[in-house]
C-alpha cells in the first residue's frame, strides 16, 4: 500500500512552523511525525502539502493510496485500523477525518459517500503550535517505547549520578561524563554520537537526538527535546528543538519551540508566565490575532532560521517568524513578522539576498546546501508575509 501524509485543517494553525515543511515533518517527542508514521507503517510516505513546499516534498501517487492526517500521530491500535482500509472506507474522529482509502482513478472524493470507521481510542493531535511543547512528553513516551522496543542500551559510565537506570536509554557513539539523569518522572532517550558535557542536571522525559550536544553544567527539565545537530545550555524547561538550532549559552527557555537553523544569543531569557497568571494569548496567523491558548505557562515560538543577539528578552507569548533577526535592548513585540530585522525601537526588512547569504554560512557549517528549493520556499514566505511588515 502507498501511504500519503496530507496537511490538512491544522496547517496555519502550526505557522510559522508550516511556512517552511509539510505538518508531517514537524518534530514531536524524539521523531518528526513523518518518522513515526515510517516507523509504524514500515513504509515510506510522501506529502500533499502546499503548492510551493511540494518541489522539495513531492506527492507519489501509485494505484491504490492510504491518505494520513498529519496532524495525528500513530499508534498500534490507528495503524491496524489503517492498514486494514478498503476501498471506499475512511477512519474519522469525531467530525474530522484521519485517513481514508483512494485510487487514482477517482477524480473527484466524496468523504459522505465512505464508510465510516470511528476511531474509538484516545490518540495525540498537534493542531497548535502549542501543542508541541505541552504534548511533547506523552510523544517522547511513545517514541521511546518505540525506538528501544526489544534492544538494549549502551552501557552508562560510572561516572554518572543515575536514578532510575532502567528508563534511560543510551544509542551507539553517545558520550557522557559526570552528569546527573533523573528518569523517575519520564524516559531519557541519548541519540547517536550525541554528547553531554560534564555538570549537566537533566530531568526526564528527555530525548536528545542523533549528534546534538549538552553543554557544561545544563539544567534541563523535561518534557523537553532538543533535535539533531542541536546544542543546549543553561536553563531549559519543556521546550522542543526542532534540529540544526542552538541555545548554546546561559539564559531561560522554558514552554517554547525554535525551529530548524535559529540561534539564541547568550544569556537570552523568554518568559513563559505573566505577571498577573492570566492566560497566554499567541499571535494566529489565520485571524491575525491573538488566539486563546488555554494554558498559564506558554514561551516562545520561532519560526526556521530566526536569530536573536546576546542578552535579547522575550515577552510571555512571543511569536517569531521564519529568517527573522532580533536584536537590541527591551522586549521586542510578541508578533515578530517574518524576515524582519531589530527590536524594541523598530524593525525594518530583513531583505532575502542577505538572509540567504547567512543561510548559506550556516548550513554550510553542518556540510548542507542552501539549495534552490530553500530558497524558493523563503522567497515565497517573504512575499506572503509582506503584509505584516511595517516600516
């Protein structure tokens, strides 16, 4: 069976995390979504997504197709239910659709005209950008019973300060020297040729991810996950590093998600808590304003390729586009349009020919292309963007 992720309903509700990738390759736990899916499925996939995202993240349609909602992450009891689809079945929870059978001969699909299957089991949705964070430890749980389902960790060096041995999971290449690891609240999951440097306190559930490092004397709490390539350092408190970013340096990040290629100047603090304890409002793209989130603690959101300079102070509720850099003393506004570039006294447009000449710098770093399909993305963010950029 040909099994496709598709964006559906919840992909501007995830900007400006959608800006750049399909809903599918947004991280969660320790995997990406797309991850999980290919995992369980034992199948690659491909993506219906935005027109402009679909060079870089092709459709491959064959006879007979599984189409996913991306915005739902697997589990054993939605898999089975999926890989028994027939013709003319789709799987729905409640009002909305999560996976129905099609053939591409069918020109035109009439979900009212399928069979119904309910989903009857509770599964994890990520239809806001908060729910990566604060649905980021039952993810790393799954993806942890997954990931080391009958294998065996790597041993622990004795040099370490352990409790709870048993729900720390350690892969090839990881190295780690005088640190503390407390998996009594959650599973600590230490990826491929990933480092923690001596002094670091952690917390789990925790998931460090292929070749990512902890910096000296960290303090993470979890639910938190830092992605490939990524380093951390200084305070982190239920965050999600998407991958390829850096928070290198002293500072608070707490409640919050960076996407792929942003940096945090040093001793740069986000608040997650308002000073009255009321609700946290985050910007949303599709009313073009500020949304309910539900939720008392809730930090920072930066969109791929977004920086910050040394000492930069984030608002509770900071929304940060993509290729955006920031800078300057006070807080900055908690909307941050893309490609803008100041502060607090004004920003002005952050022109693409020279974000892409940074980009270039600091893909190049990880020995990655700034290919003419990642330009064509950002060209494209740019101009959709325009609209809230004022100067």
């Amino acid at each position: 069976m040909n099994y496709i992720l598709f964006d559906g309903p919840s992909r501007n509700n995830l900007l400006p995390f959608t800006y750049t990738r399909p809903v599918a390759d947004i991280r969660v736990g320790i995997l990406t979504i797309r991850e999980k899916w290919e995992t369980y499925l034992k199948s690659t996939t491909t993506t219906v997504t935005e027109a402009y995202l679909s060079e870089k993240y092709p459709m491959v349609e064959f006879d007979e197709n599984v189409m996913i909602n991306s915005s739902y992450l697997p589990n054993k009891s939605l898999v089975d239910l999926i890989k028994n689809l027939k013709e003319n079945q789709a799987i729905f929870k409640g009002e909305d659709v999560v996976a129905f059978y099609t053939k591409d001969t069918q020109d035109t699909i009439n979900l009212d005209l399928y069979d119904a299957i309910e989903l009857e089991d509770e599964v994890i949705k990520i239809e806001h950008t908060w729910d990566i964070f604060s649905k980021n430890g039952d993810a790393i749980k799954a993806d942890f019973n997954l990931l080391t389902k009958d294998r065996k960790s790597q041993s622990i060096p004795e040099t370490n300060n352990i409790i709870a041995a048993e729900h720390i999971f350690i892969e090839e290449g990881a190295k780690l020297e005088f640190a503390t690891l407390n998996a009594s609240s959650g599973p600590i999951y230490i990826g491929k040729d990933t480092e923690i440097m001596e002094g670091s306190i952690i917390r789990g559930p925790f998931a460090l991810c292929d070749n990512a490092t902890v910096k000296l004397g960290a303090k993470i709490y979890g639910p938190t996950t830092v992605g490939p390539h990524s380093k951390v350092g200084g305070e982190v408190n239920n965050s999600v590093l998407f991958g390829y970013s850096n928070k290198g340096h002293d500072g608070f990040l707490g409640n919050s998600v960076l996407g792929e290629w942003c940096n945090l100047g040093a001793d740069t603090n986000n608040s997650n808590l308002k000073n009255n304890y009321a609700e946290v409002r985050l910007w949303d793209y599709q009313t073009e304003g500020f949304a309910r989130t539900g939720l008392q603690f809730c930090g920072l959101m930066m969109g791929d390729h977004s920086k910050c300079g040394i000492n930069t102070m984030f608002n509770t509720g900071t929304v940060v586009g993509v290729s955006a850099n920031i800078f300057g003393s006070g807080f900055p506004r908690n909307f941050v349009p893309s490609f803008s570039w100041g502060g607090n006294s004004g920003f002005t447009t952050y022109l693409t020919k020279k974000a892409f000449e940074v980009a270039k710098v600091v893909m190049s770093r990880r020995d990655i292309e700034f290919s003419p399909q990642d330009a064509q993305i950002l060209e494209h963010v740019f101009e959709e963007t325009k609209k809230y950029r004022r100067e």
